[in-house]
C-alpha cells in the first residue's frame, strides 16, 4: 500500500483495493507505474509476475521489478526483438564509435609533432599510437 487509502500503480491497473499485503506496491508506486504496469500485464501476466517476486529474495526484488518493467515496455515498443534490439543498436554504436576513434588515432599519430625533449619524430608517432591504442582497450 503506497499511502493513505491511495493504491499501487499494479493495483489501480488492475482496479483492486491495494492492502498492506500486496507483493506489487513497493515496486510500482511511483507516477507512470499503472503505465508500466499495463505493459508488465499485458507481456508478462500479473500473476506470473507476482509468483516470480515472490519466489525471490527480498533485497533482488527491486532490481527484477525494473527489469520486468523495462522488458515489457520494450516488447510493446518491438513485440519481436524486446529490448535486444536496444542492445543491438547500442552495440553498433559502439563499434562506429571504436572505428572513428581508430580512425582518429591514426590522424593524431601521422601528424604528431616532435615532442619536447624527444629528438625523434618516428619515435613520438609509435609512442602517440601506442598509448593512444592502450587506451582505447580499456
């Protein structure tokens, strides 16, 4: 029960009075939570969703929650791929960004210039390359 006589978003989805009992209200009581809900509802069932929150312990609950959550409003959004394919698109991000750093490094190491102290232009590409490289496989 979130509050005075006011219910959960699963239970106002769901149009029950939310008691101090309900397994749902400590992780759908906040503004769109009937929202999230109804997706939760519509993808998963509300009673599958209940017997899974309560077959984990208490201090995982939050986190499953938010991850049912997340799942359901990306299969409404892509009723195929889900939120697989956000981590697609984020995957592909990452190699265009990883190709345009590469690519940069190289810019950076065949303009290098001589280094303070260092006499040897060559010797400060390699050096330019090879630290810039050693981060980037970080």
């Amino acid at each position: 029960m979130t509050g005075l006589g006011s219910s959960c978003g699963a239970c106002k989805f769901l149009r029950r009075k939310c008691t101090t009992e309900c397994v749902f209200a400590p992780y759908f009581c906040y503004d769109e939570a009937a929202n999230h809900f109804a997706a939760v509802h519509k993808v998963f069932g509300a009673s599958n969703v209940s017997k899974l929150l309560l077959h984990l312990p208490i201090h995982n609950r939050t986190d499953a929650a938010v991850t049912i959550s997340y799942e359901a409003l990306a299969r409404m959004r892509d009723p195929i791929y889900g939120c697989v394919a956000h981590i697609f698109a984020l995957q592909q991000q990452v190699s265009n960004l990883q190709e345009e750093i590469k690519i940069l490094v190289n810019q950076m190491a065949n303009h290098a210039v001589e280094l303070p102290g260092c006499g040897n232009p060559q010797a400060a590409t390699s050096t330019v390359r090879h630290n810039l490289l050693s981060c980037m496989k970080r």
